[in-house]
C-alpha cells in the first residue's frame, strides 16, 4: 500500500511515472492525467491495466520479461486480474522511487 502522505506528493508520483515510463519502454501508450493529484494513482492504474491487457493480447513473449523487469514475482502474476496486477505495478514502480529517494538522502556524504 502507498502511504498517504505520499499519495498526493508531485515530485513522488512525477517519478513514479516516469520510473513506469521507462521499465515499460516501448510497451506504455502516452499517459493521460486530469493534473488531480487526489486521483492520479487510480488514472494511472486505468492506463496501466489497458498496457497490460494489450500487452498480453498482442506480445505474450514480452510479458512475463516486462513484469520481471519491473520486479514483479511469477506467484504475483497469475490468478489476479489485469487491475490488480496495474496496482502490484504501481506499487513496486513506487517502492523503487522511495528507496531511491531514500537511500540518496541517507549515502555517505549526502547532507
């Protein structure tokens, strides 16, 4: 689950998405959002859900490296639907942005 006070941080999602655009390469359509912070997650998780609909119906042989790419598990990807996987990939995307935010405030030699 995404906490919160992050929800809604610009700089967070900002990079949440671009950290999405670029796991998802050539395979993410244009991402369209209502510029409602409060709702960004769920447009997103639309937008995610149809990538990877499309993705599945189209190139088989590219999914299952996607979601590896994107760190997703194999026992994650099977029996759930289109949408929750979206939100498994949100939120890994997510967690990666944090850790990073994270870990680059708290390096050595970082003030």
């Amino acid at each position: 689950m995404i906490p919160a006070r992050y929800r809604e941080d610009e700089k967070i999602i900002a990079h949440t998405i671009e950290q999405i655009k670029k796991d998802f390469d050539r395979h993410l359509p244009k991402l369209v959002f209502s510029g409602n912070p409060a709702i960004v997650f769920e447009e997103l998780k639309v937008q995610v859900s149809t990538a990877l609909k499309i993705i599945y119906s189209q190139d088989r042989l590219s999914f299952k490296p996607l979601l590896y790419k994107i760190d997703i598990r194999e026992p994650d990807m099977t029996y759930i639907s289109f949408e929750e996987l979206a939100e498994k990939v949100i939120h890994r995307e997510f967690k990666k942005v944090l850790t990073r935010k994270f870990y680059s405030k708290n390096s050595p030699g970082k003030k």
